[in-house]
C-alpha cells in the first residue's frame, strides 16, 4: 500500500493538468490518507526513488551546453 500511495503521487504529479489550486486538494487527500499509513518509511523510500526519477528526466542536458562554454 505504501508503495501504490507513492506511485500515486508521483504520477499525480508528473501529469497533472489541473489547477494548483485542485493539484493541492488532491494532495491534502493524500496526506490524510497517509496519516494512517503504518509503514510510513517504506512511503518516504519510495516517494524518494519517484522524486529522484522524476527531477532527473526533468533536468536540462548540461552536457551539451558545457561543451560550448570551453
């Protein structure tokens, strides 16, 4: 269960065309729902492994501008 919240999350999101304003109710949603979570750890892992995914695909390709700056 932890794990699915997680992904949940996550993917909430990564494609989420709502408003902020919805974005942010969806989300309290899930903070409730976390609250009774009792591998809340497993949670945080997760949501981390999600994150980290997430802000790498997102990262601009420092790679290429480098290369210009010599």
């Amino acid at each position: 269960m932890p794990e699915l919240l997680a992904y949940y999350c996550d993917d909430l999101i990564r494609k989420s065309k709502a408003s902020d304003t919805e974005l942010e109710r969806e989300l309290d949603k899930l903070v409730k729902l976390f609250s009774y979570l009792e591998d809340k750890d497993l949670f945080h892992e997760s949501y981390r492994r999600f994150l980290s995914k997430r802000l790498l695909k997102e990262a601009p390709k420092s790679g290429a501008r480098g290369s210009n700056a010599r």
